[in-house]
C-alpha cells in the first residue's frame, strides 16, 4: 500500500455537508459523483495533499444508509491507494483478512476499489483503490 488515497465521512444530506465541509476547508468540493452500483453520491474535497469523500445513500437498502442508522453519520472508511489491486487483494487474503469484493468494482473518481470487512481491521472499513489509467 502506498498512502492514504482519502477518507470517507458517511453524511445524511450531501447539500448540506458540501457547506459544511467547504466554511471548514475554506474551499469548495472539486466534483460530485454518483456511483449508482454502490447507492451513493459522492463529493471530493482537496484539502493540501489529501483528500476527502462525503457519502451520501441514494436510497434506503445502501450500505451508507445502513451505516448511519446503526452508527450516526461520521469517519466510514479509510481508502489506501494501491498499484496492483489484484495482487494486493491476493496478499492480503493470505494475511486472513477478509476481502468484501475480490473482484475489483469500478469505484468513484476514476479508481478500481475493493472491501476489506471491518471485522478482520479492528472495526475499521479499508477501501483498496488503484487509478484507472487512461
Ligand atoms: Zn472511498
């Protein structure tokens, strides 16, 4: 794994945690995106070096809306920007962890991503993403 890719924050309404976050970084989001595959919209803040991801369910069955009826709105995972993605879910299967997709999906902004089940992480949703090479 390289370096954190971004991080994701589960929020209830996209509009209003756009504002949010932009009066925080002092900056607008750069894009929205929806991944209808996953049932979320997405927004994409550059803060310096990193980046973050708001999420928001587009319908009620979404992981996203799942997760916040059980947990709030808050940090949802950490996403790690890998080269290989294929070889890094292999490895880290033999590690025991346990991959949630290990076919790689087409995830948001232009990356391939997997899941690793925050049971084998300490509680902690790992997202792997490698960029889609034009
Ligand atoms: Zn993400």
């Amino acid at each position: 794994m390289n370096k954190i890719e971004h991080i994701g924050i589960a929020v209830k309404s996209l509009e209003n945690s756009n504002d949010l976050f932009a009066r925080l970084f002092g900056q607008a989001h750069y894009k929205v995106e929806t991944v209808a595959s996953e049932g979320v919209s997405t927004s994409f803040f550059q803060v310096g070096s990193n980046k973050i991801e708001l999420l928001e369910a587009t319908h009620s069955n979404s992981p996203i809306a799942k997760f916040i009826e059980r947990k709030g709105e808050g940090i949802h995972h950490i996403a790690f920007d890998v080269d290989d993605i294929v070889a890094e879910i292999e490895r880290l299967k033999h590690e025991g962890f346990k991959v949630l997709n290990e076919t790689p999906k087409k995830g948001a902004d232009n990356k391939m991503v997997a899941f690793l089940h925050p049971k084998s992480s300490n509680g902690v949703l790992i997202e792997l993403c490698q960029e889609i090479k034009p």
